[in-house]
C-alpha cells in the first residue's frame, strides 16, 4: 500500500460515528476513499442523499492532517495498519456491528490462522484465579490439536497472569491496548509486552498514536477483545467491572461465555456466579471443560502415562483431608488440630505448593488446589 492510501485509509477509518456496515455503503456510491476526501460537501449529500457533518470539508480536511502524522508513525514504527477490506482483517470482527474499520498492531501472530481463547478478569486477583489461569493456559497448550492464541487486555490481575501462562507455556497471546502503540499502559507491564511480540503474539489496538490514554477507551476496547475471540473465560469478577461488560458484549456476539465459579462469600467471584447463575456463562472448572463445550480437537497423546497424581507422605494426606473437609484453615489452627509442629508444617505446605495441592492466601491461610 502506498503512502497516499494508508494516509486516506486511516482518514477515512476516523469518521465520526462510522461503521463497517455504513463504510460500506459510502465505498460503493463514492467510489473510493480518495473519491470520499475529495468530493465537496455538496457532492457528498447528493450522492448519499443525505447531508452530514462528517461531509464537511474542514472536518475532512482535519482528518486527513492526523492521518498523514499516523502514516509516519506506522512506517517508522514498522507498524501494521490492518484496514477492515484487507484478506489478513480479524475475520471475527466483521460479524459485530461496532468493529473498527483500522487495526494498528505489531507482533507475528496472524489471528485468522489460530483458535482464541479470551481470558479477562478482575484486576484484584487472587492467587485462586492466577491458579487458574495458568492451570487453564497449560490445559490448553498441551491438549488442544491445532494452533491456539490467548486474548487479553493487559491490564493488572488477570489480564496480564493469562498472558506471562501463555508466554510460559508457549502459546502466542493478543494484549488488546486502550492507546496508540507508542505507549505501554500500565507501564509496569511494558517487559511483558515486549516478551508477548517477541515470543509470536500481538499488540493490537484501534487507537492512533495521538489518542490520549482515557478511562472510557478500556470499556471500549472490551468489544474487541469479545470480537476477536471464540470464547470468553471470566476467571475472578465482582458483580460490577470491565470483565462483566467483556461477558456481555461476548454473549451479545454469540460467542459462547464461561465463568470460574467461586465461593459466595468472596466478592471476587461474585460476578462470575452471577453469570453462571442467570446462564449467561457455562461454569468452567479446567481446560478439558472449555476444549469439549468448544469441540476444539484434541491433540493425541503420548504412549507414555504422566503422573496423574503427585506422590504424597501420610501427614501431607492429613492436611490434605483436613483443608476438604474445611475449605480453609490457618497454619497454627492446622498445627494444633493435627499435631504437627509449626517448623515442620511450614516446610511440608512449601513442598505442598511446588506439587499443586494447596493455594496460600493473606493471613497465613491455606486452601486446596
């Protein structure tokens, strides 16, 4: 694409209040973008017929200004400007209504080629959800039998936890950011951006390099990282927050939802038992339970058994049975009530820990895995 097309392109994908669907309509009676950009407001209406502020030639005139600025940021940055004609646009998108017409990302992972798998949550998370999102990640990359991407936002708690599960277990993964690629937000995260490109994922965005970092922009994006995906994992939410605003908008694409559910009293997974409860989300408890309700193929196994279960001492059973029984306990109330000195229990729930059977949590308290 030449220079004067990507500048009217990205133009054209800035029109207030424009969709695919009207994008469309405008191409075909117009003739092209250049034809659009050029034409004078009067040609404009009679042609449509209609008239609209988006017809006026200042406005046009200001559009075209930000977008030739953009189109040296693009080439220099080496950034991919995907435009919503274009054979490698997210296929996905094309089926919701609010898709943008312009794609900036940068990154190798070519999401019409792969399975999308969207995992978003609370930013508050807890070592329950970060469990879960890697146990859920590792599922994914060892037993799904075609190419698969996790898509997140990038943000603390969840977001990024799916992410660095996925760069771990080597699977590519899509951080959809409310900016222009030329800032990292929340900064914190910047080495884990960079690890996500290098490691086969994407950054993508709709935003052009001058869109000022605004709270409103990380709601807004949500229908992207809904739109690209195949499915939605809301691992940890309270009833109110961006991973609720994420379910619904996926549900209303017809992808399928689903929720790690959690206990009542934790505020955290109250909104993912609220959408399991009024059947917007399936409860999903592992990998194998996303991979059947997906009918995802599977990938043939070894000849060689795993492990299933990890080889446990007698007093690592009796903690174990004592933590099932109760749901939770802290480590003096376990020390007395089973006998075992604090020294040596402390040691044992360590090595408990690197085995996958317990979860620490604020307070000195322990859970089942």
């Amino acid at each position: 694409m030449d220079r004067r097309q990507l500048s009217l392109r990205i133009a054209f994908s800035q029109l207030r209040g424009i969709n695919q669907m009207l994008a469309r309509e405008i191409l075909a009676r117009i003739g092209s973008e250049e034809a659009f950009f050029e034409a004078t407001d009067r040609q404009l209406a009679a042609v449509m017929g209609f008239s609209n502020r988006i017809f006026d030639r200042q406005y046009r005139d200001g559009l075209l200004k930000a977008a030739e600025v953009e189109a040296d940021f693009t080439e220099a940055g080496h950034v991919d400007a995907t435009y919503f004609t274009d054979a490698d646009y997210p296929s996905r998108l094309h089926d919701c209504t609010d898709a943008p017409l312009m794609l900036y990302s940068t990154g190798s992972c070519r999401l019409n080629d792969v399975l999308t798998v969207g995992v978003v949550g609370t930013r508050h998370a807890t070592p329950y959800g970060v469990d879960f999102c890697r146990k859920l990640v590792e599922g994914l990359a060892s037993r799904v039998g075609a190419p698969v991407a996790v898509v997140s936002g990038l943000a603390y708690g969840i977001d990024v936890a799916a992410h660095r599960a996925a760069i771990e277990c080597g699977l590519p993964t899509v951080a959809v950011l409310a900016h222009g690629l030329n800032t990292i937000y929340p900064a914190a995260h910047r080495n884990t951006a960079v690890e996500m490109v290098r490691s086969g994922g994407l950054l993508l965005t709709d935003y052009m390099s001058s869109a000022a970092v605004h709270k409103g922009n990380f709601l807004a994006r949500n229908r992207i990282v809904a739109g690209i995906s195949d499915c939605l994992v809301v691992v940890e939410s309270a009833e109110k927050g961006g991973a609720m605003v994420t379910a619904r908008i996926a549900s209303d694409y017809d992808r399928d939802v689903f929720a790690l559910p959690g206990r009542t009293s934790d505020i955290y997974s109250a909104g993912c038992n609220s959408l399991i409860r009024r059947n917007v989300a399936s409860l999903v408890g592992s990998a194998d339970d996303l991979i059947d309700a997906m009918r995802w193929p599977r990938r043939q196994q070894e000849t060689a058994q795993s492990t299933l279960f990890p080889e446990i001492s007698g007093e690592e059973q009796s903690v174990m049975d004592y933590l099932r029984e109760r749901g939770e306990a802290q480590i003096n109330r376990l020390s007395v009530d089973l006998d075992i000195p604090v020294g040596r229990l402390t040691g044992m729930l360590i090595e408990m820990e690197f085995k996958g059977l317990v979860l620490p949590y604020p307070g000195a308290k322990y859970r089942p895995a």
